[in-house]
C-alpha cells in the first residue's frame, strides 16, 4: 500500500497514476509468492528455523531426487 502511495505522491500526469496502480499490483503478486513460500516451507520442513532446514535440506534432496519417491 505504501508503494502506491510513494509513487502516486507527485500525481500530476497520468503516467504516474499508471505506474503507482503497476507498483501496487506487482508488491501485491509478490508478496502472494513469499507467503506462498514460506506456507510451503512450514508444511514441507516443519519450522522455520533457518538452521534446521539448510541440514534438511541435503537428506531431502537425496531421497526425492535420487531415490525417487520409494
């Protein structure tokens, strides 16, 4: 919401009404993938200690990766 109205401040010329509604919608698509992403991350790891899932990670990619889903 911010990014819309830091672009819009100065609305003076349509160009910039077009490119505050652009700013509002791409922040809004991106923070639909971040949330997305750290949903996924919960589900997947259980936590969202950093520390915990860079040691997961390896085991993860071994046994969906290379063994395939046996």
């Amino acid at each position: 919401m911010f990014s819309l109205l830091l672009v819009n401040f100065y609305a003076t010329r349509i160009y910039t009404l077009k490119a505050a509604l652009k700013t509002f919608v791409f922040s809004r698509i991106s923070d639909m993938f971040m949330m997305g992403a750290l949903l996924l991350t919960l589900v997947l790891f259980q936590s969202t200690d950093l520390s915990l899932i860079f040691i997961q990670v390896p085991l993860y990619a071994f046994h969906f990766f290379l063994c395939g889903s046996y």
